[in-house]
C-alpha cells in the first residue's frame, strides 16, 4: 500500500483489507496445515474438541 495507491479513503483500505483476510483465511491452502486453509483447520480443532467434550460429559 502506497501513498499514492488506488483506495479514496479509509473505507476503501478496510474493504480491501477484509477482502484480502477473507482469502487468507478461507481460501488461501498452507502448506504447513497439510494443504488446508485456516479456516477448515480450525473447525476440525473445535469439531475434536466438541467431540472430546461430548465423550467426557457422558462418563
């Protein structure tokens, strides 16, 4: 981001930032997530964890 860059205001810096969040953390593939998107990494975590949840809630 330049001083001279393409955004009229700080409205257009926010959509551009929230865009470029947006394909960081839901399209974009890690190669250190095994190829997965940080997104999809973290719903299994918390889907485990609900799951361990769930099992230690019943015995």
């Amino acid at each position: 981001m330049g001083l001279s860059g393409p955004w009229d205001g700080v409205g257009d810096v926010e959509a551009a930032t929230a865009e470029w969040v947006g394909w960081f953390n839901h399209e974009r593939l890690h190669s250190m997530l095994d190829y997965q998107t940080p997104a999809e990494v973290e719903a299994a975590y918390w889907d485990a964890r609900s799951a361990a949840d769930t099992v230690a809630t019943a015995a």
